[in-house]
C-alpha cells in the first residue's frame, strides 16, 4: 500500500465519514470521542448548538442472548402471539430491573424490538430502554446502564426466569465481556436453575447468607458435587406472616446429565424429604426448580366440589408447550407432571388473590391441542366471607395473577386472548347420578331376585301339593280283602 494514501489519519477520516461522524454503525450508536486509530484521534469540538427536539439522547439499545429460550419461527415472527407475549414478558422483567436499581428515579420503561436465533438452542433477545430527557448524563450512560444490568443479572446469568449467556450483554455497542475465543465455551453456557421454596422461619438480616450457605453445602455433598459451582441471587417475597418464600439461582457446569429433575431430587434427599434446611423449617410442597415439581399420590387428586361450593370452568391455552402425544395419556407421567404443575400454580394464584378467603381446590380437567389448551374446574365456597363469587371475579383474578393472561406461575406463557370462566351449577348431592353400568347391575340385581323368588315360591307349591296326595295313599293288596264264611 501507499504510505501516502494508507495511513491511520485518513483510515480515521474513513471510518468517521462512513459512520456519519463516529455516531452510527449499522445498529449500534458510537461515542463520537471514542475513536482511535494507532493512538491517533481528532477529539469532536464541543457544539453549542442545541440539541433537536426530537432527539432521545437517552434511549439504549439492549442486546443480550437468553439461553434457556428456543428461537421458533414464531418468536421470530412480531406479528404473532407467542412474541407479542414474550415481548411483554421481557419488557416487564426488565422495567422491574431498572426500577430496583439506583437509576430508577428518571428510567421511564423498556420494550422489545425483536428476538432472533444465536444458535439451534439460543435466542437473541433486541430492546430500547427509554431514561428521561432530565436524565445527568454523568449518571445515566451506556457504562451505568450496563452495569446495572450486569450487577441485578448476578454477572449476567440471569433476568428472573430467563438464563443469560454472561457475555452477551451490549448496550449501544458498549461491552465489558471477554473476547469469544478466549472464554471457554463451558463457562459461557453454565447451566442456571431457578430454585424457589417457602420457609416457616421469621427472616432475619442474617437469613440471606444462612440459607446460601446451607444451599451450598448441600449441593456440595450431594451426587452433583463435580459439577457445582454457587447458589447465589437470593430473594424473599412473603407469603404469610410467619413464612416467606425462597428464590435463588443456583449454577452448575455444563453437563447434559443435570436437568432440573436431578437438582430437585438432591434437594429433596438432602433436606429430610423437603422438611427442613438446617435450622430452617420448609414446606414440602413448595420446592420447584425451574417451574418443575415432583408429581406425588394426592388423596384429592379426584375430589370433587363439596355440596353448594360453586364452581368455574376455566379455559386458557399455553404458547411455549407443545402437544405431545404422551399428554393424550391421563396416566402418563408427562401428563401427571404438567396437570399437577399447572393445578399448583392456580392453587398459587388464587390463594394470593382476593379470593383466597373463598377458594378451595381447581383441578385440571382436559388438556387439548393447538399448542397446549387447558380446561379446569375450580371450587370456592360461597359462605367463606359475604363477598358474592362471580365468574367476572374469577377471571379478574386469574388476568392480575398472570400479568394480564401472559404469565402463570413464572413458567408458562400463555395466549393473551384465550382465557374464559364459565359459572357452572352449584355442587349438589342431589343431583349426582347414577353411572349407566351401575344402572345395569341394580337391573340384573333385581332379575336375579324375583328369579329367586318364583324359585322358591315353585318348590314350596310342589312340596305342599305331594304332602297332601300322600295323606290319601292306603297301601291295600291288589286282589282285595278275604273274609272267610263264618258264623258270627
């Protein structure tokens, strides 16, 4: 190359020609100071000029890769329902994060631009977060934003149920991850699951670091140990006066033997079959890792409403399912698993509502196709308190339990317009009816008596009658008798 035409003043003069003065590259936006080329940089003189009306000088384009997320085509597609709910889903998870943070006084919200595939299992995940034009520059930038992100993600791994690739995060092209061929690919895609429980206990300042502590002991003596790296990400969030709910991420190596099955299975082991955590008593019907629960024997599995409880025929479709031919099988363990996970979650909802006072029980009647389509009963008893149960009521609840029908029990994204409740019948013993078998043995029953019957009637005439014909029967000599000729 010419010296005289290939020298870093003019590939800088280059550079920020085609980048519309260092401001612009495809999608990413430049810091117009940033630019060095062999040390050599022309600093911007700084402009007295305005700037237009309707500039946002603090909208952040976000970009990061969830890990746990498949790219269908149809979370790809904008126009449909599964990225309309998981766009809403994304943007509210994170709205909370930057409302928990120290920039929360001029964030205004965020919003998903599109997702798109980072390789077979992962999804790319595109949003503008918007901060008020009042904004200090010197405290809302590309830099803080991205370590507000990094620091409530725990290091980027994870965004509330979502697992993150740790070195994925950009925001307006500013980035403090590790070059790709220099971090090992096993770290990058660590495995992340989401352990919730409720404890009985009353949480203490020393709580947080205890129940760490123990959770990461346990893993460290349990059958996982090789693979284990930290519990971390603690969270409380009250569920009654004397028990608080338990959420924390725990990490493991990237090991396709460990799903959250084995995870759930240690803990359970390791804690006296979900009944205690060192100090700390648990309820052991509460422990999930990763919206996965153990399926077990339920005495009210087939119970059924109790007289004049009224009940709701619930109807909702869940998007980021499909329907496999094991769920047309009431007695196969995928069908067993799902129908408990969801009737758990509804449990959940309702018993947070304000209803809790009323409900009773809901039970999942049908499972359908086109993803997965749910119909459930539920139960409430009318006399709980003097507040009248309606079907508005209802599903009122069930949209405010799900963030507007999108979200039930932070594990399955549902279709936003596919929810319905129909009041049904109160439960009454008098109405219950005899099944069409039951009908056929009381017939044949009765049959078989009256056959019974005439049976005996038959044998006691026949006895009656051969009785009396022998009362009559003289035994006499067949030729008579013979009286001799004898005077008298």
């Amino acid at each position: 190359s010419d010296p005289q035409k290939v020298n870093r003043v003019n590939v800088y003069r280059e550079f920020r020609g085609k980048t519309s003065g260092i401001s612009t590259l495809g999608a990413y936006l430049l810091d117009s100071n940033s630019l060095f080329v062999n040390a050599y940089n022309e600093p911007t003189a700084p402009t007295t000029m305005a700037p237009p009306p309707t500039s946002k000088p603090f909208d952040f384009n976000v970009t990061f890769t969830v890990t746990n997320l498949a790219a269908t085509p149809s979370l790809q597609n904008p126009n449909s329902r599964l990225f309309k709910s998981a766009a809403s889903i994304v943007a509210f998870q994170l709205d909370r994060l930057f409302m928990a943070s120290q920039l929360n006084k001029t964030f205004s919200s965020c919003k998903v631009l599109s997702f798109s595939s980072a390789n077979i299992q992962d999804t790319r995940v595109y949003a503008n977060c918007t901060f008020g034009n009042d904004s200090d520059p010197r405290e809302v930038n590309k830099v803080t934003a991205y370590g507000v992100f990094k620091e409530m993600t725990n290091g980027i791994t994870s965004l509330e149920t979502y697992s993150l690739d740790s070195n994925s995060l950009y925001v307006n092209g500013y980035t403090e991850g590790s070059f790709p061929e220099t971090q090992p690919k096993e770290e990058s895609r660590r495995l992340n699951f989401n352990v919730t429980f409720t404890i009985a206990n009353i949480p203490n300042a020393n709580t947080p670091n205890n129940i760490i502590k123990l959770l990461n002991d346990l893993y460290r003596q349990s059958n996982l140990k090789e693979a284990f790296l930290n519990c971390h990400s603690l969270s409380f969030s009250p569920r009654a006066t004397e028990a608080s709910r338990i959420e924390v991420i725990c990490s493991f190596k990237n090991d396709p033997t460990i799903d959250e099955v084995s995870v759930y299975n240690e803990f359970r082991d390791n804690t006296g079959k979900i009944t205690e955590l060192g100090q700390f008593s648990l309820n052991e019907s509460s422990l999930y890792v990763n919206g996965y629960q153990e399926v077990k024997p339920n005495a009210e599995s087939g119970l059924a409403g109790r007289e004049n409880d009224l009940s709701f025929e619930l109807n909702f479709t869940i998007i980021n399912r499909n329907f496999t031919e094991a769920l047309n099988d009431p007695n196969s363990p995928e069908y067993k698993s799902l129908v408990a996970d969801i009737a758990t979650m509804l449990t959940a909802l309702y018993q947070n509502s304000l209803l809790k006072d009323n409900y009773r029980i809901c039970q999942v009647t049908g499972l359908k196709l086109g993803s997965i389509k749910c119909t459930c009963m539920c139960f409430f008893d009318p006399t709980a308190t003097n507040e009248l149960v309606t079907a508005d009521k209802v599903k009122t609840e069930f949209a405010t339990g799900t963030n507007g029908t999108n979200l039930l029990g932070n594990t399955f994204l549902l279709q936003m317009d596919s929810l319905s409740v129909e009041a049904e019948e109160p439960v009454s013993p008098a109405k219950t009816e005899i099944p069409f078998w039951g009908i056929i043995i009381i017939v044949v029953g009765i049959l078989i008596i009256l056959f019974l019957i005439s049976l005996c009637c038959l044998l006691t005439l026949l006895y009656l009658k051969k009785k009396k014909r022998g009362s009559y029967d003289t035994m006499q000599d067949r030729a008579g008798l013979y009286f001799t000729h004898q005077r008298f």
